[in-house]
C-alpha cells in the first residue's frame, strides 16, 4: 500500500457457516470491542465506513449438501463480499475484511481479482494459515468449505464457488504464497505438490527464518501484479498467542514471527487488501485474541516500534 492510499474501508462479514464448529459469527464484534477502529485511525488512516455483510443463521438453514455443507448460503455472502470488494478498490480504498471463517476469501480475493482484471492486471495472494484450505468437495474429510477457499480460488472445485464475479482463476498459482502451514490433509498434500502454489511450511520458517520467507513470499505475490492481499487466519498463529480460534494447532508462528511478516508486508508498499478469519470470541480468553489480532493488524497497515 502507497503512502497515498490511506483511506481504509472495514467490511465485516460474521459469517460461520463453512465451520463445523460455532462462533466465528462474533469474531467482528470481537473486533470492535477491542478498538480497531481507532487503531487505524490511529495511524493516520481516514476510515471512510464500516459495512456489514448480512449472513443467515446456521438454525434457520436446512444442510442439502454433506461434501459442500451450506453452499448456497456462503455463495450469495461471497458474492456480496466479491462486489463490496471491488467497488471500495475501484473507488481508491483499501478494504480491510473481518471475518467470519475463511470462506469469506472467496468473495474478497473473486472482488480484488475482478477489479485488477479490469485494468488487465494480476493480483498476488498471501495465505497466512495453519491448514491448507485445498480441500475439494469430492476429496473433503469435513464438508466444510472453510477448508476449501484457496482450491476454489484457483479454479478448482465447484464452478459456481469458483467463478466470483467471473474468476477465472480469481488468482494464478506461481502468484500465490502459503505460509505457515502444518496441517494438511493426506489427498491435501498431493494436490498443494501439483498446484503450483509456492508453500512455506513450519519447517521452512524454522530454517529459514520469517525475514528469509517474507522476503520470498513477496517475490512470489509481485512477480508482473498490481500488489497482493492478505488473507490472515489467525490458526496460523500458535494457540499460545492466539488461543481464541476454533482451529487450533501447537508449533505455529509466533507473536513476533507474524509481527514481522506483516511488517514486511507494509514496507513493501503493495499491500492491495487484507482480510483476518477465524476468531472465535467464544473460545477466548477475555477477548486477548482480538486485541492481538488487532496490533497485528496495525503492523499490516505501517506502524512501527520507532
């Protein structure tokens, strides 16, 4: 993100449908009560408004499809999340996206894609997560979608999740970087080695080191785009930092590891868009999961220890 772009747009979408477990659907809520707002204002950014993206309650709903659990009702959020997306692009503002469980990706990266699209242009795809998100409908343990974002945004699965606003893929492989991943699916694995997808697993960062992996990753994500989105679950970091997610995995990312990525995020300058999914208030300990997600946030968007 330029110097010049500092006109910040909040989209929150309390959308837990792609969970199997509840509670994803106050992560927003969470959000507020633990002052995002003025922390980017704080910063010097203009917040030019807060919209909310409305999503049907997971008791009202009747489940028709056990590989792809809530389908339809995920769609149409998606697809209201991919044009809100786009139209705060198109307008010269930075969409900062709270979710809600990461099937909200869908819309947001379908909307960021749709916009560069126009202008002939790319965007690269920073996936920040414990799991993979490459799950299928035909190849899923759970039937829940929030495993399966990042296979639909490349094109894969079904047509409908797969082609947002006319997504075709949303995002190109060799564009996208996954970072942080230690939990993948045995038919997962196979499909992450054939995507083309560049991958940075636990074990790359312990060896490499986080300043070594942003520095790849944004290779990756800027390779001929026009800047890249952030897509942050927050499993992705240890549950010793972040033990409000439903998702939980030991030996993740610490607390200043996704300091430091987001840090090299902002100084590269071509940060387009972010998104942060998968905070379950309910699983928190007095709401130290939002207020952490929420100085992470703010080392996204340029803050500084000096």
């Amino acid at each position: 993100m330029s110097q010049t772009e500092k006109t910040v747009h909040i989209v929150n979408v309390p959308l837990d449908l792609g969970a199997s477990r509840r509670g994803t659907d106050a992560g927003p809520s969470a959000f507020r009560i633990a002052g995002l707002r003025n922390a980017i204002s704080g910063l010097g950014y203009t917040i030019s408004g807060e919209s909310d993206i409305p999503v049907p309650i997971m008791e009202t709903r009747q489940l028709e499809d056990s590989k792809a659990r809530f389908k339809d009702e995920i769609l149409s959020v998606c697809v209201q999340l991919a044009e809100q997306t786009k139209d705060i692009l198109d307008s010269g503002e930075t969409p900062l996206v709270i979710g809600g469980d990461h099937s909200i990706a869908m819309g947001t990266v379908s909307g960021a894609s749709a916009h560069f699209r126009q202008e002939g242009k790319k965007v690269g795809l920073i996936w920040f997560d414990a799991h993979g998100d490459m799950n299928l409908p035909e190849t899923t343990p759970s039937g829940n979608i929030h495993g399966m974002p990042l296979a639909h945004l490349l094109g894969y699965g079904d047509p409908q999740l797969s082609s947002i606003l006319g997504a075709d893929p949303a995002v190109a492989p060799e564009n996208v970087a996954l970072i942080g991943i230690r939990d993948i699916d045995r038919v997962e694995r196979e499909f992450i080695n054939k995507s083309g997808i560049n991958a940075f697993t636990m074990r790359d960062i312990d060896q490499l080191g986080m300043s070594e992996v942003s520095r790849r990753a944004l290779e990756v994500v800027n390779a001929d785009t026009a800047g890249f989105h952030v897509s942050f679950d927050l499993d992705g970091c240890d549950p010793e930092v972040i033990p409000g997610s439903g998702t939980l995995v030991p030996g993740g990312v610490s607390f200043r590891e996704a300091h430091l990525l987001l840090e090299e995020c902002a100084s590269n300058g071509r940060m387009t868009s972010m998104e942060v999914v998968e905070l379950n208030p309910f699983l928190d300990q007095a709401n130290i999961s939002a207020e952490r997600a929420v100085t992470l946030i703010q080392s996204a968007f340029g803050r500084s220890i000096l």
